[in-house]
C-alpha cells in the first residue's frame, strides 16, 4: 500500500476487507463532451454516479450484488479513493445505492 500525493492510495482492491456498511467500486467514467462536441467540466454536471461492485460488506444492502452496476446517488461521497493498475476504485456507504443493474 502507498500513498500518494493526490490523497488517493494505491492498493490492490481483492485485498480490501469491507468493514460496516460499505461496498467497493470500481468506478465508470462518463464521457465529458456533449452531443455537440463541447467539452463539459465535471463539476457542473449534475448526474449520478456509477460503477461496477467490485465487493461488499456483509452488512451492505442484499440487493447490491458483486459484478452488478451501482448507480448512486449524484451527492454520495466516497469514504476513500483506491488506485491500482490505472484504474480507479471507491468505498460508499450502501445505502448511498439507488439502482443496480447488469453490467454489459
């Protein structure tokens, strides 16, 4: 495990223990750009997250299933940012979960 400067560490996800209420995901980006072609910042969009269940804990809701897409709420805050192998993973509380779904 490292830290890194950016206040996100650097950590193999399988090897995350889950502890309360919380779930691992790795995170989905959405495109910036619009149908237009004009380039969007992130911070004015207002839509909900998503990404891929990665792991639970046993106290996180049945629904939420490892593999399923989690849509969460666009306000949920990420209780900490994983990096490994250049993609990007989060812990959210599970009741920050307002849709799961399939993930294609």
């Amino acid at each position: 495990m490292r830290q890194q400067s950016n206040s996100k560490i650097e950590m193999d996800p399988q090897r995350v223990q889950l502890i309360g209420n919380t779930i691992l995901v790795r995170c989905l980006s959405d495109e910036n750009k619009s149908k237009g072609g004009i380039y969007i910042p992130v911070d004015t969009k207002n839509k909900a997250k998503r990404g891929i269940v990665i792991s639970k804990s046993p106290k996180a809701p049945e629904e939420v299933a490892v593999g399923a897409e989690a849509v969460l709420h666009s306000y949920a805050i990420a209780q900490a940012s994983l990096r490994w192998e250049g993609l990007e993973y989060a812990i959210y509380n599970g009741e920050d979960v307002m849709a799961v779904g399939v993930a294609s």
